[in-house]
C-alpha cells in the first residue's frame, strides 16, 4: 500500500510538498511511538494527510459537497481548510483505508476537533511541527511538549496557529478555537488532579 501512495502523491503533488507529508509521517510514527500508540496507524495518517492539498477549490467543494459534509462560511471562503476532509475521502475511495481512526486523523489534521483521539492529536501535532517548518525556540518547546503530553501540546500549538493567521491577515475557522478550548480545559483539569489528588 505504501508503495501505491507513493506513486500517486509522485503524479498528484510536488516533490516539496511529498517532503512534507513525508516528514510528517516520520515524526508521527516517532510520537506515536514515543506515547504509546499504534505506529502503523500512524504512518498511514501521516502519509495520506495531504493526498488533496494540491486539488483546485472547485473540486474540493464538489466532492465535499457529494460526500454530505458540512460547508460553513469560513470554508466557502477558503476551499482550501476541505483539503483534510478531502484527503480522508481518497485515503478511503482510492486506496481503500477503512480503519475509522486513520480516516478521523487524515479528516481532523488542519483544524483539528473537540475531543480529537491520541492519533489525532499525533498527526495534527507531526503537521505544525515536522522538521521542517523552523527551528525557531518556539517551534522547539512545541515539539518538546508534543513529547511531554499530547493534550497541551495541541492547544499551544493552536495558539501559535492563531498568531500566524493573526500576522498574516488570514481567516481563523472556529473549530481551531473550539479544539484549543476543549484541550485547554482537559489539560488544566488534569493540573488540577495532580496537584490535588484526594478531591
Ligand atoms: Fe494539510
Ligand atoms: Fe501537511
């Protein structure tokens, strides 16, 4: 299978952008592996996560629209925040992925969700911070707590999503603020228990 999706990302993506979804694959085997989760999962997610990036805004939103999924205005404007849930219809259709929680991770890996699972988390987290996007002291303590703890790291790195798209006048799309919260809130529960275990 690996070698299939080889092939195609070959004829469907520049060379940059396989580096990419390469990298991506890397570092999530390497925190799926670090946390305990199943590697090979994670290694698919990884490598078909970006298998639309490359698809014209038409065709992303026909074939969101086809599959019945949900088109807000932030997306209407942006075609291109379909391309993870796009991705997951050709992991499906093309290469017959039907593990769910490979789909949900290829689906939820630019926005993310409330409630997103660990493999979720680990190829949201391999996209933002794979090697090659910087090696800024920012990036660094990000990629140090993806180590740390999976949860933090997806609501600091939402922030550090918001301060790009704030800098760069970009549209933010809500869920990205509702996965902070959610992951927010669960980390500093967390907190909360640990530092007060008998209440
Ligand atoms: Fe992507
Ligand atoms: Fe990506």
């Amino acid at each position: 299978m690996r070698q299939k999706v080889l092939a195609w990302l070959a004829e469907n993506v520049p060379p940059a952008r396989v580096d990419h979804i390469l990298r991506v694959e890397q570092m999530a085997v390497n925190l799926a592996q670090h946390h305990k989760q199943d590697m090979e999962k994670a290694s698919k997610a990884g490598l078909m996560h970006d298998l639309a990036k490359c698809f014209p805004p038409q065709k992303l939103l026909e074939m969101a629209k086809t599959e019945g999924l949900e088109i807000d205005e932030v997306m209407l404007a942006c075609p291109h925040l379909l391309h993870a849930e796009v991705s997951a219809i050709v992991a499906r259709d093309t290469f017959g992925v039907e593990d769910e929680e490979v789909l949900q991770a290829i689906a939820n890996h630019t926005l993310g969700r409330p409630g997103m699972s660990p493999l979720c988390c680990i190829v949201f987290l391999a996209d933002s911070l794979e090697p090659g996007r910087g090696h800024t002291p920012e990036l660094q303590a990000l990629r140090h707590s993806s180590l740390e703890n999976l949860q933090q790291a997806v609501w600091q790195t939402c922030d550090y999503t918001f301060k790009f798209l704030l800098e760069s006048n970009c549209l933010i799309h809500p869920r990205t603020l509702t996965t902070r919260n959610w992951f927010l809130q669960k980390s500093k529960a967390k907190q909360n228990n640990i530092l007060q275990p008998n209440t």
